[in-house]
C-alpha cells in the first residue's frame, strides 16, 4: 500500500465529489464495489453519486477544508470543517478503505455540528 498515495487520492476523490463532480471522483478513484454506510447515502456508486449532485444543485456555496488526513494499512481517515449556506458549520471525519489497487471501496463517516458555545477553549480539531 502506497499511504501517501491514498492519502492524496481520498482528499482529492472527497473534494471533487463535494465540489459538485461526484461522477468524475467515482470514474476516478472508486474500485468495482463502493459499500456505504452512511444512512443518508444509497449503497453504491449511483447512491454516491445522485446524493452529491443533489447536494450540489440544493447548496452549491458550500465549502470544505481539509484539517488532517491519516492513513494506515487499507484505511485513510479525513477530518474536516464544512461550511454550508446560513454559516451552518460542521465537523466530519471520514474512513475510506482501499482495495490492492489503490481504489477506494467503502466508507464510513460521522459528522457534527459546531455549536455556537462550547463547555471549553478548545476547536474542534
């Protein structure tokens, strides 16, 4: 497994398919099967891909950053700070699992407001 590789290949797979072209990042960097397991998300590669073009045509000036990304063995893990219409915040960390050839084939996420207090000083990353 090539880490770097797949590092560069989930953060770019991710903001090609929330920057609207979810097609072109299955096309590119997804293998024969894609397992989702976000509940929100259809299984496969048509699941993936009609949520982010609704997702696209609903909130096209949503907007996303990269914090960190880590990766070991098959898997490559991505937070990251969302901004979407009505300055609605959230934070996200996503596991994508590589096949042999470098292709991704499942995901899990999980994603969280941020809220307008907190208990603490501390950011969310």
């Amino acid at each position: 497994m090539n880490l770097q590789q797949n590092k560069d290949n989930a953060i770019a797979f991710y903001k090609m398919a929330y920057e609207g072209n979810p097609k072109e990042a299955i096309e590119k960097f997804v293998g024969a099967d894609y397992i989702q397991h976000n509940p929100d998300v259809k299984d496969g590669k048509s699941g993936f891909i009609a949520y982010f073009e609704r997702m696209q045509r609903e909130y096209p000036e949503k907007t996303i950053e990269f914090v960190r990304c880590i990766a070991e063995g098959d898997l490559v893990s991505l937070h990251t700070h969302q901004t979407w219409p009505g300055n609605d915040q959230y934070v996200t960390m996503d596991f994508f699992r590589f096949d042999e050839q470098g292709k991704i084939v499942e995901h899990w996420d999980a994603i969280q407001q941020i809220p307008e207090h907190s208990a603490n000083k501390n950011t969310m990353y």
